[in-house]
C-alpha cells in the first residue's frame, strides 16, 4: 500500500525525506539566536518583493567581547570591515 500511496502522492515522500515539516530543537525562538550561540543576532533581508530570508550574523570568537551588549547597528557595521566574511548556506530542508 506505501508504494501505491507514494506514486499517488509524491509529495508526501519529499516531507519524508526531508523532514521540513519539522522545527528542531523544538520549542526554540530562533529569533532569539543569542540564547543559543554567543556574539550572534538575527537580521532579516528582503530579496524580493514578498520574500524575506531570516539570517543569523555571528562574529568570531576573537571578537566575542567587544561584541558584548552591542546593538544591530554594531554588527552591521561589524560587516563592513575588511575581515572576510562566511557565508553558510543550511539548504532548504530545516531551519536555522
């Protein structure tokens, strides 16, 4: 019967393979990522009109106490540097 299912809904397959349906660890505000990782906040950038990608800015270990108490504005200008910046891309099967 799983077989018949799957061919009838191949959708539901994708949400068993990639588990996106699924926010883990549970019961975490990933907006808040400062209680999670240290020296990171969360920005939010609009790619297109009606598309926003929530993103998390962490600054280095070795800039971790300078970072204490700093505002958005810090981290932004934090970007602007001349340090090289990594950019992580998780794919499209989670969450941050």
């Amino acid at each position: 019967a799983l077989p018949f299912l799957i061919r009838l809904f191949p959708s539901v397959l994708n949400k068993f393979v990639y588990l996106n349906f699924l926010a883990f660890p549970f019961f975490v505000d990933f907006r808040r990522p400062e209680l999670l990782v240290n020296n990171t906040i969360n920005l939010y950038l609009t790619t297109e009109p009606g598309v926003t990608v929530g993103i998390w800015h962490t600054v280095p270990g070795s800039r971790g106490a300078e970072a204490q108490g700093k505002d958005q504005r810090w981290y932004e200008e934090a970007l602007a540097d001349p340090h090289p910046v990594i950019i992580y891309l998780h794919g499209n099967g989670g969450t941050r």
